[in-house]
C-alpha cells in the first residue's frame, strides 16, 4: 500500500520533471520571461530592415527587363493589395499568394525571372507590401484597390 | 509674387466672379454626366465649334520594340482616325521615362505622325537629366498660348522644383532616378515658378472676361496628393490670375487617371497615360463618380487611352475618354463634360 502511493508519486514526479525539461530546453519561446519592450524594439527593427531592402526591390528596375520597376505601377506599394491575399486571382488562375502574385508581376509586366518563393528577396518585398498597409483590415478576396497607408513625409517606415 | 492661400483664394474668386460663377449645375448627379459647365455662360465669347485631340504619359524606354512605343503608335494612329478630325493635338508631359534624347527623340518620331499640328509640355521625367535642354531642342518652348477658333490655349511647365541635388551631390542620372520615384520623399513640392507666373499674367492680361480659357499643365492645379506631386505649389497663384475669366478648363497628365475637380471658375480633368494606370491615391476623391475601373495587369492595353475634346458655340464641352480596353463605368462611357 504504502510502495503503491510512492510509486505513484515517483511517476507524477517523473512526467512532470521531463515536462519542465521539455518547456525550458526543447521549447525556447517559451521558457523566456515575457518579451520586454527593448526586445521588441529589436525586434521590430530587424522587421524595418527587411522592409527598407523591399522598398528598394519594389523601387529597382533590376528585377525585369524592360526597365521597370514596381514602383513604376505601385506607388508607395499601393495597389498590391496585401490585405486580400491568398484570394482567386485571375492571372494565376488559382487561389494563390501575395508572393506568388508578386512573381506574376515579375514575370509579365517586367518581363523578368520569377524569385524563390522562400527566399529573403521575397519576404523582403512582402514586407514591404504588409508594412505600407498596416492596420488594414484583412479582408479576403474583397474587390478593393487600396492606397498605402498615407504618410506625410519621409519613406513611409522609421528607418534612415 | 505674394502667396495667396486657398481659403483666402476662395474668398477672393467668389468675391470677384460672383456674378459669372454658378456653383452647383457644375456638380455631378448620379445618372448624369458631370458638368464643366455650358448651361449658364450666356455671356462666353460665342465660339466656332471644333475638336482637338489630348495624349499624355507615354513614358518611353531607349529600349529596341518596347512595349510603351507599340502603345503610343496606337494611340497616334487611334487620333488620326478620329472623326471629325481634330484640328490639332495637346501632348501633356513625360513622353520619355529617364529623360534621355534617345527618348525624346523616339517620342518625336511617333508623335510627328499625327495628321494634324501638335503642342507639347515636358514632364518630370522628360527633364531632369539635363535640365531641359534636350526637350528644348527638340520641342521648343516649355510654356506657349495660342488662339484658335476664339478659345485662348495656354501651355505651362508645371514641374519646376526648388534645387535639391546641387548640396547633395548628385549627378545627373542621379537628380533623375530620384525625380523618377513618384512618391521622391526628398525632391519635393513643384510648380511652374514665378517667371512663368509673370509670363501668364502679361499673357492673359489683354483678353477679355468672357473669353474662353483652355490651360494644360502636367500636374493638377489643384492639391490632389501632394505626395505624389499630385499637385502645383503655385496653383493657388494661377487660379487667382485667371480667376478673371468666366470659364476655364484645366486639363493635365501626371496622375494617369481618369479624374475631375471643379475650383471657382476652373475646371478640371484628368488624362489617361498610353504606359501604365495609377491607382487613386488613398483620400476621398471630390467627384468619386469619376473615376475609371481597376485595370487588368494581363491587359497590357488596360488603364490606358487618348483623348478627343468637343467644344460647342457657348464653350460647353465634353471630354471623350478614348480607352482602349474595356475601363470606364457606366456615366463616362459617353464622355465628361467639359
Ligand atoms: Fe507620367
Ligand atoms: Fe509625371
């Protein structure tokens, strides 16, 4: 009776101690204390750092071949649209991504070779895209063209 | 020249042209087209009727069989079958894209085969790799007016920027790739300058207040969205000079829309480009009627078109948005009044 309790005990204790093993070593988000303002700050530096790379992606006629640039057609980003995506779209004829849409405009109004999907040079311009139209609301497929979220001066994002 | 501002500027038209401005038959009705006016000019110089045709934007590549060239073949060859015949051509602003002579000189070409006389203004992009001087070669004078048919055409360069490059260092190529970017954040406001101003106000200063009045600049005269120099800094100065006319209709490139405002005594449109559309900039359009469909980026041809311009005997007028592909909604199918 009483090898039976302890060895319930030893059990409880057993899973419990490989549950805060897997919390604090397989799970590193988690095992942080809560995420502090610098650290976001951080963060959110690193963010406009890729977003300053896609402003100057969106704004180079290198990634086509007949001098454009996506800027030529999307001021400020606008008419990308990002709050609509993934949506049907007719020129992918599927429902596809806002990456993928990007690469669509790659490859026929600029006439240039479609970017890995997955690569930093795409998420840059993602984040572009997203970063203009913050605090937009998401809205799936709505038939709606969308200027970026207006700025009074400068890029449009707090980076030199 | 003394700023006058908007507010003040108001006040002073209404003040001045109380007699001769009729606000509200200008504005647009749901299931109407919009009025640049004509119902209630019956003091306007009696004209004789005619057409003339607008381009704008064609913004050429030095590029061998470049999609844009294709495009402004078209659109010359769409006003030379245009009937009845325009008795001439305005070509509003940037017909090149870099501002090299081998653009300009192809647009020349092209646009030279027009049935009919052509005047031209340069566009940003037209001019800040030299100045100016290659568009002045070939074209000639970056403001002119002339009379025809007893209305009085007026032609400005309205994108005179205050010196941004010369601290900063920046070559030739440089100025020009910055003033390419339409949302440039570092080459700000321009306008036509105060030389041009005095040149219009000499200009103007004969005629007659009844005379009819047609001025083309490549920006708006009006501040639409500053930020893409969807604007003039001195518009409020042109107002104010031609605010002594009954009538004036202000016609210009640069926004690559179709687009309408209606200030005081001046109307104004907006032209489509034979490049590539402009979506509308994020505020409230004040004639959200006018406005053109969302263009299909498969379509090449899609967002683009010419112009053709009717005026009749009382300078009532109707603006013909010639798109090439399927653009315009319902109420503009059959054109805006002008
Ligand atoms: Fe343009
Ligand atoms: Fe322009």
């Amino acid at each position: 009776m009483k090898y039976k309790k302890h060895s319930k005990f030893a059990l409880f204790a057993l899973i419990a101690a490989s549950l805060a093993f897997a919390i604090v070593f397989l799970n590193p988000v988690q095992a942080k204390p809560p995420v502090s303002k610098a650290e976001m700050k951080k963060q959110m530096n690193i963010l406009l750092k890729a977003v300053k790379k896609g402003d100057d992606l969106w704004h180079t006629a290198k990634l086509g071949t007949n001098g454009l640039a996506c800027g030529n057609c999307h001021p400020d980003g606008s008419a990308s649209n990002p709050h609509t995506w993934p949506k049907y779209q007719t020129n992918l004829g599927k429902v596809g991504t806002l990456r993928e849409m990007i690469n669509w405009c790659i490859l026929v109004p600029m006439q240039g070779p479609m970017l890995d999907l997955g690569g930093d040079d795409m998420i840059a311009m993602e984040a572009y895209a997203t970063y203009t139209h913050r605090g937009v609301k998401i809205a799936p497929a709505k038939d709606e063209q969308h200027g970026a979220v207006p700025v009074k001066s400068g890029p449009g994002y707090p980076l030199k | 020249m003394e700023k006058v501002s908007r507010r003040q500027f108001l006040g002073m038209s209404t003040k001045a042209g109380a007699a001769t401005i009729v606000t509200g038959i200008f504005a647009p009705s749901l299931n109407s087209m919009i009025g640049f006016g004509g119902v209630a000019q019956a003091a306007t110089k009696k004209i004789k009727p005619f057409n003339f045709a607008v381009l704008t934007d064609a913004h050429l590549y030095d590029i061998n069989d470049h999609k844009f060239d294709g495009i402004l073949e078209k659109a010359v060859s769409d006003v030379n079958k245009i009937s009845p015949r325009p008795d001439f051509v305005l070509y509003a602003g940037d017909i090149g894209q870099t501002g090299l002579e081998a653009e300009l000189v192809k647009g020349k070409k092209i646009l030279d085969k027009l049935k009919m006389p052509y005047r031209i203004i340069p566009g940003e992009h037209d001019y800040y790799l030299d100045m100016g001087k290659a568009w002045r070669g070939l074209y000639g004078n970056e403001h002119w007016s002339f009379d025809h048919n007893g209305v009085h055409f007026i032609g400005m360069n309205s994108i005179l920027v205050k010196d941004f490059w010369t601290a900063k260092k920046l070559t030739p190529h440089e100025r020009m790739a910055w003033m390419e970017e339409l949302e440039c954040h570092k080459c700000g406001a321009w306008g036509v300058g105060s030389e041009q101003l005095d040149w219009l106000k000499k200009d103007v200063k004969n005629l007659a207040p009844n005379t009819p009045v047609v001025i083309m600049t490549h920006s708006p005269l009006w501040d639409y969205y500053p930020r893409w120099n969807f604007q003039t800094y001195d518009a409020p100065d042109i107002r104010k000079i031609l605010s002594k006319f009954e009538r004036v209709v202000s016609i210009h490139g640069h926004v690559h829309q179709v687009l309408y405002n209606k200030i005081g005594n001046i109307s104004s449109a907006g032209l489509l480009s034979t490049s590539w559309p402009w979506p509308y900039p994020p505020i409230k359009l004040p004639y959200p009627d006018v406005k053109m469909n969302r263009a299909d980026p498969g379509d090449f041809e899609d967002g683009l078109g010419t112009h053709n311009v009717a005026l009749k005997s009382d300078f009532a007028g109707m603006m013909d948005y010639r798109a090439f592909s399927d653009l315009l909604p319902a109420n503009l199918k059959r054109g805006l009044k002008i």
